[in-house]
C-alpha cells in the first residue's frame, strides 16, 4: 500500500541531503513493487538518490548483506516499522559525524555480570547506562559490516545464524572490541516501533530474550573477552 509505513521511511530519509543510495532488504514472498513505484510512493524529489531491492527472505543475513552490497561510506540501517521523523534522521546523522567510529542510534541495552549465576545478561530496561543499541535504526560505518566477516570466528558467525536476533549483541561487540568505546545514543527511545512486538506471543518475547542471555555468554567465550563497554552515568 502507498500509505505504508517503508514508504514513509523512504520518504523521509530518500530526501536526506546526505542520503546516497537506499538499498531495500525485501523480505516477503510476494514480489516487491517496481522501482518506480518506490520513487514515486516514496516522493523522492533527489535525483541523486539511487534505490535497489535485493531479494531476501526470513533467515538472510542484513549485515552479510549490506557488506556484499553497500557502496558508502556509512550505513543508515532501518527496519521497516520503525517510526521516525526528519529531525530525528538528521540529529542522529550530526551525531554519527562528531563519533564516526561509534555505532549511533536510539534505543540503548545494556550487559552486567551476575555474580550469582557468574555469567553475563543482557538487559533492555531503561538505564542511565547502555552498552549495546538495538539495530532497529542505527549508523555506523559501512566498513564495520565488512570486518564482521573477516574477523569474527567462524563457529561465532555460525552460532548467530540460528539466532539472527542476537545479531546486534555481536555487531556491537564487534564495534566496541575496536574503539574500546561506548555506543551513542542519539534519544531515550525504549522501542520505536509498535509493531516491534505485535508479531510475537508473551511466550515468544520470552524465549527471545533467554536466547540473548544464551547469545552474549557464547560470545564471550568465543572471542574470550567481554569487548562491550559501558557508557559513564549521564
């Protein structure tokens, strides 16, 4: 439907003066609309602006896909529920210039040690600390997509397969193991999106999240440290 939420998003961000090329992860098994129809949907008036849709489905890798495919510098990454307007994108893209190396975003995770179960959890409550941000929507360098197959342990990339929601603990230590730094975030945004959560049961959510508690721990062991950093108080 034109009156969707992706053609919202493309909308907003495909009118961006700093907006290169919007790359569209299409994951449905129907077929996508045609090009034009997302120009024209999407009322992107910058001709500069270049759109592609690479066919997908459930189980394929966002990250492996934006390294085999992204030709800029840095990566506006979105899923397509979120919601968020032109003065967000552009305050968090003037935050993403002053921490280039940092991955940027709006919804802040944190990990600690549990001294009693003596093993690391993962936590999404609010905080006046964060560790992690959820890849919902975030910036980051491009390169960083890249490194995460080169570098990372097979046996780790593996593992995250099966649990491709535990994605994002594994970007941000990635990111966190080479800055020795924080992740920024840009909002006090807990979820940006309703629809975040509609699709699961409680029991669901459940499962998910035990799976993260398993996730970090494995990594962890596998890269045989904990990489992730706590921001200071703020």
């Amino acid at each position: 439907s034109s009156n969707s939420n992706v053609f919202k998003l493309i909308q907003v961000i495909g009118n961006l003066p700093f907006t290169s090329e919007i790359i569209i992860i299409w994951r449905s098994k129907a077929s996508p609309p045609p090009l034009q129809d997302w120009q024209r949907f999407g009322n992107i008036r910058r001709k500069k602006t270049k759109i592609s849709i690479l066919i997908g489905n459930s189980t394929d890798d966002k990250i492996k896909m934006i390294a085999e495919n992204c030709k800029s510098d840095n990566v506006l990454l979105l899923n397509n529920d979120v919601v968020l307007n032109n003065e967000e994108l552009i305050f968090m893209h003037q935050v993403f210039k002053e921490f280039p190396e940092r991955i940027v975003g709006f919804t802040p995770r944190l990990h600690h040690w549990d001294g009693e179960a003596k093993s690391w959890r993962y936590t999404s409550k609010a905080s006046f600390k964060l560790s992690m941000i959820g890849t919902e929507a975030v910036m980051f360098a491009a390169k960083y997509s890249r490194i995460f197959y080169s570098v990372l342990p097979r046996k780790t990339l593996h593992y995250m397969n099966q649990f491709l929601h535990c994605q994002d603990i594994l970007l941000n230590m990635l990111i966190s193991s080479i800055t020795r730094a924080a992740p920024i975030k840009v909002g006090q945004r807990s979820r940006l999106s309703k629809a975040e959560t509609a699709n699961f049961t409680k029991e669901d959510l459940a499962t998910k999240f035990q799976e993260k508690q398993s996730c970090i721990n494995r990594f962890v062991e596998d890269l045989g440290e904990m990489p992730l950093v706590a921001s200071q108080r703020s």
